[in-house]
C-alpha cells in the first residue's frame, strides 16, 4: 500500500510504500538530462524510489508503469488528481 503524506507546501506529495526505504542494493538509474515525461524513463518497474520534482504536470498518466516503487516524490508539480495506487 503507498502511503502519501502532505508537507507544509500544498505542491510537496511524497508517496511510501509500505513504510519501507530502499536498500543499498536496489536499482538506481541516473541521467545526465533531466526527464520531462515519464514516458523517458526506461525500465520504470525496476525503480523502488522516484524524485519527477518541479516539471509543472498536472497528470501522471504514465506512473502505473512504475509497479514498483516505495517512494514517490512529486514536489512543486501542478498535479490535479490524486496519484493512483501502483
């Protein structure tokens, strides 16, 4: 179950999973450029911990392709809708 919790800033969200963080040995994936879509993001099911911070969406259509994840971070978008549940 992903937990979400609301920080002072009505624009920060940050999703957990199950009370978990990651672990040493996960996968972590870093780019060079910045991602301005999810659909950029290669392999999102290997992901456990994602940070799409300040891009201005108002959507996350693409975010149940990141099956997943234990944390979501999602700080200073425009978002509309709650994030559905992964």
């Amino acid at each position: 179950m992903l937990h979400k919790t609301q920080s002072n800033d009505p624009k920060t969200l940050r999703v957990q999973k199950n009370g978990r963080s990651s672990s040493s040995n996960s996968y972590n994936s870093y780019s060079t450029a910045p991602v301005k879509s999810l659909s950029e993001v290669k392999n999102p099911s290997l992901l456990i911990s994602f940070r799409f911070v300040n891009r201005g969406v108002t959507r996350l259509d693409e975010i149940e392709k990141f099956r997943n994840l234990t944390e979501l971070d999602v700080t200073g978008n425009l978002l509309q809708q709650e994030v559905p549940e992964l």
